[in-house]
C-alpha cells in the first residue's frame, strides 16, 4: 500500500513555487472539502517533509492521499497522481530498485 515515503516523494517532485502553491491550496477548505485545514502560520516555512507530517497527523494517511491527490490535480500536475495510485503495478514487498 502507500506510505509516508510515497507523499514525500511526490512533494518532492514538485518544484519551489509548486510546492507553494500546493501549501495554498492545502488551506482552501473547498478544496479539502472537509472541516479540517492545516493553518497558514504552520505551513509557512515548512519543509517537504513536514508537510507531510502535519498531513499525515491531520487527515490519517488515507486522507493525506485523497487531499495530495485532490491538491495535484489543482496545481496542474496530474502526473504525479500516477505514483499515489492506491493499485501498485507490482506486488507488495518486491521492490526493483535494490537488485
């Protein structure tokens, strides 16, 4: 399944100015769609990595997905929703990287 590192690969995709935007977008209830935003004053210097953090506290992983999916798609960057689909190409705990 996706984990921690898979949304931190995905932030890490994303340039400087995206990952801005993508804080921004992180604070738009309508976005979000839901009662719960992360506030601006947490979000203004964080890094990658603890963004997603504070995602992950927040939403519980699933929803740190669902919200990073809903996020991309705002920005423009549909393809990264590719690597945080929740059907993997390959089966669990076989990895390619490592031979």
């Amino acid at each position: 399944g996706l984990g921690t590192p898979d949304l931190l690969n995905t932030l890490e995709d994303l340039g400087d100015e995206e990952f801005n935007k993508f804080k921004w977008f992180l604070q738009q209830t309508d976005v979000i769609q839901g009662p719960m935003t992360i506030k601006k004053s947490r979000l203004e210097t964080t890094s990658r990595w603890d963004t997603v953090d504070l995602m992950v506290q927040t939403y519980r992983l699933s929803g740190a997905v669902e919200v990073t999916r809903r996020v991309l798609k705002r920005i423009g960057r549909n393809d990264l929703l590719l690597g945080l689909s929740v059907i993997r190409p390959r089966p669990e705990g076989e990895s390619h990287e490592c031979q």
